[in-house]
C-alpha cells in the first residue's frame, strides 16, 4: 500500500458534520426570514469571478488575498512557454466578498432590476490570509443591501433589518455604532491631513485597541508636528456630534436625522452610538458608515455602510447604494453556549425485529407529517446499538414500537434526558407531548 494521505481539511477551511451543520442551517434559516419579511429578495453569484472584475474595486487589503486560478489547457500552455508573470497565468479568482459580484449585477441586468432594489446576498467568501483563532480562509456572509437610491431611508431599512435577524437570533444588549465617511475626511482635512487620509484612517482605527499615547505619537510622526487641540480631545475623550460637525465645518449634519430617526425606531431596544473614530473600508464607503456590538465586548458583530461610487467600474451611471452584513462565523461562536432547539432535534425510532420495519416506518412517517423531524434507523442493529447511535446524536426523545404497542396503538416514548418513559394511548397525544417538551 502507498503513503495514507491526511484527511484534515486544507488549513483556513473547515468540515461541518451533523449537529454542527444543522446549527449553521438553522442560523442562515433565520436571518432569511427576516430579511424576506422587509421585502428583500434573494441574490446567488458564482464563486469565481474574471479577476478583472476583483482587481481595482476599492477593497485594496482584500486585493491582495484573492485566490487566484490559473488559466486552463492551451491559454496557460501559452502562457508558461512565454515565461508570463504569475498574474498573467490567472484569470479566474475566488471572490473575496459578495458586495463587488452584486455591483457587477447590478450593472450586467440593469434593465431587469426593478430600482430601489432590496436585496439579500448569501454566501462562502474566500481570502488568501494566514489562518488565526475565529478568522478562517473560508467563511460565510450575510449580506443586505438596497441599490438605487440615496435617500436616508435605505439607511434606516438595512439597519433595521440587520437588527431584526440579530433579535430573531437571541442575540441582545446591543450597541449601533455609526459616523459618515464625509465627517470624517473634512476632519481629517482640518487638522492636516487631507493628502493623508487613509493613513490617518488607519491609525485613528486602533483607537480602541491602541494606547492613547502611542496613537497620538504615531499622529505626531504622521502629521510632522503637534496634534490641534481638538483631535487631541478626540483621542482621549468622546466627542459629541455636535462637536465634530463644528470641526468638520458642517460635512456630518445629515447624521442627526439618521440617528433621531433609529432612536425612534429601536424604542430603546438597542443603543444608538456616534463615533468619530469608527472606520470601515476605506475604498468602498462614500457616506454613513455603522458597525454593531455587543454591549461590552470589544468585536463587531456586522457592519456596513453607503457605497455610491463602487458600481461605477461596471457602468457609465453609478447606482447610489447602502449595504450591511452580519458577521455569521462571530455570531455562532456567541451562540455556541446556547442550547440546540429541541423543536429542530428528531424523534428517533429504533426498530426492534425487522419484520417490524414497514410497520415502524408508517408510524414514523405520521410524525413527520405533523411537522416533526424524525430519524428512523435504517441499518440492522441489536437495540443496544440502536440506542448508542441515539445517544451519539444527541437525541432527546426516542419512540420504541414494539409488537405489543403497533398492537394497542400505544405509544412508549423514552426521555434520554431525565431517563422516564410514558406511554400515550394516541398519535396526536404523543406528537403534542413531544412538541412540549413534555412527553416524559
């Protein structure tokens, strides 16, 4: 025999088995949901996209982790036998997030799109980093955006549907963070930093990792002199809105609005935030720009902001545009203490003599119809086995029928939990027991 190859998965990606899967499911299950009920429609693009179409679209830091795949057959024959740089051996690349793919739609079907368009964008992204704790080469976004208008009201529409999915997904003690790219560069200007701006950005960015000092030093160095007085009280204190529109000479009024507005809307339910030194994507956003946390935590939980500029690579009219994503792998990890819904666990249904299959199956097939899930064991196994397989998957419940009980039309179902048994004299009866929680 030859070498056993490893069977781990490449190193950034990962295997999904069972209940693991089905959290995942479940999870992408919920946000849909919300996202159709504010009357957003679903969006699937392929993983490859021409590199052309990833190259130069804003996300420069993303740029440079793109998955490149070679050209194939003659096309790279060619391209070998003339000793072609590695970026003339590629053509194709895995995309590294789903807001470029959408603006090439958006550009590609312009005369289908129905304007403003609510749309939600669902998928694996894939980035060519070195893999850490909780950042992967491979992993899932949830995207919601509207395209095609630049009234404040698609701003408040994605927020807000944002919120819903985190809400229908128990998450709470939330925080909206928000400021306006604008604010920001007529701050940046103000203080001297206007041909500087992204690496103003940059450094203004670890405010909350960074020690004060150390980040005024770097300004220092960045600036060639002593900081103005107001960015020093911007670094060591929090600063109102109020104050930084009065720096920025009036480039973040429309930020009062959007924030009245969510306050409105949120009936407290989350706390709405103002944040010079939020930063978010220096070459896609244009405008607004909100990251969501969790109330004492020191990770966002998703984010997004408004886009103007992007699909104007695609089309001679740019679509204004306003999107957000949830951070789906962040949100399971923060979900992995909470309990499996047993609503969303089957009802096991071993099976005792294989003469009893048919029987056992028609039974089971009842369950289903009634809206449960069920697990009927399908190989040839003592009932010591059976139940090992049940206790390995985790169920809770499990419903023996044996010749007596097809007989009687009696019901013993095992609670796998607390150890009890009952018996129900009906299928409707133990269905409803199930469904409870109840049925032992």
């Amino acid at each position: 025999m030859g070498k056993v190859l490893s069977t781990k998965p490449a190193s950034g990606f990962r295997d999904f088995l069972g209940a693991e899967s089905r959290k995942r499911s479940d999870l992408i299950r919920k946000i849909e949901s919300v996202y159709r009920s504010f009357g957003f429609e679903s969006l699937e693009t392929p993983a490859l996209e021409n590199l052309e179409v990833l190259l130069g679209s804003g996300g420069q830091e993303n740029e440079k982790l793109i998955f490149k795949t070679l050209k194939r057959g003659e096309k790279l024959e060619r391209a070998l036998e003339q000793k072609c740089s590695e970026s003339d051996l590629s053509d194709l690349g895995l995309r590294f997030d789903l807001t470029v793919p959408l603006c090439r739609v958006v550009a590609e079907y312009s005369d289908k799109i129905p304007l403003p368009w609510k749309v939600f964008h669902f998928g694996p992204v894939w980035r060519a980093e070195r893999p850490q704790k909780a950042r992967y080469r491979e992993f899932y976004q949830c995207d919601v955006d509207v395209i095609g208008t630049a009234s404040q009201a698609a701003e408040l529409e994605v927020i807000e549907a944002l919120y819903g999915a985190f809400e229908a997904c128990g998450v709470s003690s939330l925080e909206l963070r928000l400021s306006d790219r604008r604010l920001l560069a007529a701050c940046a200007n103000a203080w001297g930093f206007g041909d500087r701006l992204g690496e103003f950005a940059i450094i203004l960015d670890k405010k909350d990792k960074q020690d004060t000092e150390a980040l005024a030093k770097e300004l220092r160095e960045l600036l060639g002199k002593a900081l103005p007085r107001d960015l020093e009280r911007a670094l060591h204190e929090k600063v109102s809105l109020e104050e930084a529109v009065v720096w920025s000479q009036g480039a973040g009024e429309s930020l009062f609005k959007l924030i009245e507005q969510l306050q409105d809307l949120s009936k407290a339910k989350y706390k709405v935030e103002f944040d010079l030194s939020l930063v978010r994507g220096m070459g896609y956003y244009t405008g607004v720009i909100f990251e969501w946390m969790q109330q004492g935590t020191d990770f966002a939980l998703g984010g997004g902001g408004r886009y103007d500029d992007l699909t104007s690579r695609f089309m001679k009219r740019a679509q204004p545009a306003v999107g957000g994503s949830l951070g789906f792998e962040r949100l399971l990890l923060l979900l992995e203490s909470e309990s499996e819904s047993e609503t969303n666990q089957p009802v096991f249904f071993p099976v005792m003599e294989e003469s009893l299959r048919r029987s056992v199956t028609s039974v089971a097939r009842e369950f289903q119809k009634r809206g449960l899930a069920v697990d009927l064991f399908v190989g040839e196994a003592k009932m010591k086995s059976q139940l090992k397989y049940a206790s390995q998957k985790n169920y809770r419940w499990v419903v023996f029928l044996g010749e007596e009980e097809l007989r009687t039309g009696k019901f013993k179902i095992k609670d796998f939990r607390s150890g009890d048994e009952k018996s129900f004299s009906s299928l409707e009866e133990a269905v409803e027991a199930v469904r409870r929680g109840a049925a032992a």
